[in-house]
C-alpha cells in the first residue's frame, strides 16, 4: 500500500467528535496514571511500615539475644570464680600446713635441747645431792 498524499487541509472544530475523543482519552490517560500513582504511595507505605515492623522485630530478637550472651557470660564469671575461690582456699589450706609443720620442726629441736638440759640438771643435782 501506498501512501498518499492529501493536499487539503483539515480544519478542526471544538464540535468535532475527534477532538472530543482525543480530550477523552487525555483525561482517561491523567485519571489512570493518578490512580497509578496513588497505588505505587500506598504499597510505599505498606512497604514502609513492614520495614518498620521487621526492623522493630529484629531489634527484639536481638536484644533477647544480647540478654541470653549477657547471662551465659555471667553464669561463666560466676563459675571461674567459685573455681579461683577453691583454688584460693586449697592453697590457704596448704600454706597453714606448710607453716604448721615448718612450725614444729622448729620448735622440736628447742625442745629436745630444753629436755636434756633438765635431764642434766636432774642428773647434777642428783650427784650433788648424794655425791
């Protein structure tokens, strides 16, 4: 098919039906893209307060979380410390019997040498008494 070529011209008048459906068509095309437009807002705001429910959501799993590391953490100082305290006793327990016995290996020659002196003192005053 050909083109063809039309020399006259076309007037249009606000009365003409072509011009009335091209108006017609323009508001449906502003009509559509408004309620467009007011659809693409209203899955913003849905999207927007979702986000703020997940986020809301995740903040409390995490501090449940952060609260559960924080209890494991206090349950383990407080066994490390039962544990140091034992090992504090023990060794409190083993100084006391290492003095105790440094204690009466000391004493124990002073009263070896006390009792052979009153031994001696018992013999000399035996022999002067009937010597």
């Amino acid at each position: 098919m050909g083109r063809e070529t039309n020399n006259q011209s076309v007037n249009r008048t606000r009365d003409d039906p072509a011009l009335a459906i091209v108006t017609l068509n323009q508001l449906v095309l502003e009509e559509t893209i408004k309620a467009l437009g007011d659809q693409v807002r209203d899955a913003k705001e849905l999207i927007d307060k979702a986000g703020l429910k997940v986020q809301a959501r995740a903040g409390s799993i995490l501090a449940q979380e952060v609260r559960q590391c924080a209890s494991a953490i206090r349950q383990e100082l407080h066994d490390d410390i039962d544990v140091a305290s034992l090992r504090a006793q023990k060794l409190v327990l083993d100084l006391h019997q290492a003095h105790a016995k440094a204690s009466l290996y000391r004493s124990l020659p002073v009263g070896l040498l006390f009792a052979f002196l009153l031994f001696g003192c018992g013999i000399w005053v035996g022999w002067v008494l009937h010597g």
